[in-house]
C-alpha cells in the first residue's frame, strides 16, 4: 500500500479549509441576503401589526364583487364587505362614474391601478383602504371567500405570487391571525342585499347598482369602526386649509365612520399657507393611537397645541396635498 506524504497531506487539508471557507461564506451571503430580505419586508410594512386593517380585494374577471375586509387584531374579529359588480362610485382624479370592479384596470391605463382603486374606494365609502390585492387569475374569487379558511388560502396565493402592497411580512401575519379567528368573530355583509344598494336603470336600458352613502354610513358605524379611536373619544374639528368647497366634509366623514366625533366642519381664514396637512392638539395626545392614524391617513404633521378658538381636543387643517390626492387627473 502506498504511503501518503505529509506534503499531500497537507495539501489534502488545506483544499478542504479552502472548501470549508468557501461553503462558510457561501452560507453566510445567503443568510444575509436572508436577513436583509426579512429586515426590507418588516421597514416597508403598511401594517403595524396592532391597529385595525383594512384591505380591498380586486377581482382578477368581470362581474366577480370586490371584497373589502376589515381586521381587527386586538379584538381578533373580521368584517368583509361584499360589493357585487355592477356597481357604480365616483372615483377620484375626475374619471367620473365607474363599475367598481372596473377600477383597478381603469387606473392601470395610466398606469395609476393601486392608487385609482384604492382612493376611490376609501373616498366614496368614507373609510380608510390601507391596502389593496389582486385575485389570480381567477383562481380565488373574491366571491367564493366565505370563511376564514377561504381568506387564509388567499393570503396564502398572494405569499407566493399575489399583487399586493403588503409585505411578506405583513401577509404572514394577517395568515396567521386569520388561522386564529373564531368562526363567530367574522361578519360577512352582502351591500347588495342591505338598503344601501340600489338597482337603477341605465341609459342604454341595462340596470345597475348605486350605493346611497348616507346609508352606508350605517353599515360603517355598526361593522368598520376602529373601536381604538372610539375608546380613546378624542373631539375632532376638520377645517379646509384649502379653496376646494366640500373638502373638510369630505374628510370629516371619513374620521366619523372610524369612530371620532366630529364637533365642527369649517374654514381656515388664510387659505395661503396650507399646503400639507395639519394637527393640533395638546402635547398628551401627541403620540395617542388616534393622533397616530390621522396623521397616516391625511399625512400631517404635529403643529402644535389645539387652537383656541376650537373646542375640540384634536384640529385637522386640510392642505392643497389632500385636495391633490382626491381630484387632480
């Protein structure tokens, strides 16, 4: 038998540190790349994890419903509204009436898909839609979501390859949180089968539906509001910092249907100086839950202590930014 020399010995060693060395830092870029990949999803999450989330579900064909579904963490219950298609809202960026299961590809014609669905859906209905999915191709029906197994198996599609602004990290989470819900913690409203849907008669003779907003206010007071801010029952005053008539009103339905109570809708007397948002309110209420989501929805900025003319606890002056959001095309 061949003897082995303590040259090729040593040779045989050193190739299998060099092998070792390799494969340690082959490892350590994957776990890094890993690591960064988990750090980016959690730094660019659209949900805090603990607040009330709402996500609109867009389906993939016509005549599928759009779904809205509302998440409450805290309490661990969920709401979903279904709006059948054929019907008919505002949008915003003045492109006028639209079939709401048409919004999402009306927007994408100007490459403008999330933000068209989104706002128009939030400003029509009066509630905050912080984020927006896509169905895939038709493989998961906004209509066949039923349960919580049903929404779970979405969320688990859109980890894979689904078109949503939430992160891994937040699709995860809802994944979870929904695996967790009681059956008797989800409430599933069909609006065309409440009073504020109703069927009209189109020019061409086709019929459609049309959303009565005062009644849908209703609907969003008994099974959308964000039982924090009720909890918490800041007194809101929303001024137009703007010359846009009905922009304060706009707004102010919106906080209402959240949980707030609006004590005054007015004007601001220079109109010059607002163009961002706006927030006064008292020092102790600066980092509150409701100052917090305010400031996310209108994107404001603390100004200060509320003013003294005001008597509310919190004073919401509306900017031109605001006024751009909603109606520039």
């Amino acid at each position: 038998m061949a003897r082995v020399s303590k040259k090729e010995v040593r040779k045989k060693r050193s190739k299998l540190k060099i092998l070792g060395l390799i494969f340690l830092l082959a490892f350590l870029l994957i776990l890094v790349g890993v690591v960064f990949k988990i750090y980016r999803s959690v730094a660019k999450s659209v949900w805090d994890g603990q607040s009330q989330l709402n996500l609109a579900i867009n389906p993939s064909r016509a005549g599928q419903p759009v779904l809205i579904i509302g998440f409450n963490p805290e309490e661990k219950s969920l709401n979903a509204l279904s709006i059948p298609a054929g019907t008919f809202i505002e949008t915003i960026h003045g492109y006028g009436l639209c079939r709401v299961e048409s919004l999402y590809r009306l927007g994408e014609l100007n490459k403008k898909g999330q933000e068209l669905f989104q706002g128009s859906l939030e400003t029509y209905l009066g509630m905050p839609i912080e984020a927006y999915a896509l169905t895939i191709n038709g493989e998961e029906k906004a209509e066949g979501m039923k349960n919580k197994e049903d929404i779970a198996r979405f969320l688990k599609s859109l980890l894979k390859r689904g078109q949503t602004n939430l992160t891994k990290w937040d699709l995860l989470r809802l994944w979870l949180g929904f695996k967790n819900l009681r059956q008797d913690r989800i409430n599933l409203i069909d609006l065309g089968q409440t009073s504020a849907s109703q069927e009209v008669d189109l020019p061409d003779g086709t019929k459609a539906n049309k959303i009565d907003t005062e009644r849908l206010g209703s609907i969003m007071s008994q099974f959308f509001i964000d039982k924090k801010i009720k909890q918490e029952d800041l007194t809101v005053a929303v001024l137009n910092g703007t010359n846009h008539a009905g922009l304060a009103n706009q707004a102010a339905t919106l906080i209402k249907n959240i949980g707030s109570q609006i004590v005054a809708i007015g004007e601001t007397e220079n109109k010059l100086k607002y163009k961002e948002c706006q927030i006064m309110v008292e020092k102790k209420y600066k980092n509150s839950y409701t100052i917090r989501k305010l400031s996310h929805l209108f994107d404001c900025h603390w100004q200060g202590e509320s003013m003294a003319s005001q008597r509310a606890d919190v004073v919401l002056i509306l900017g031109e930014s605001y006024w751009e959001k909603l109606a520039l095309p």
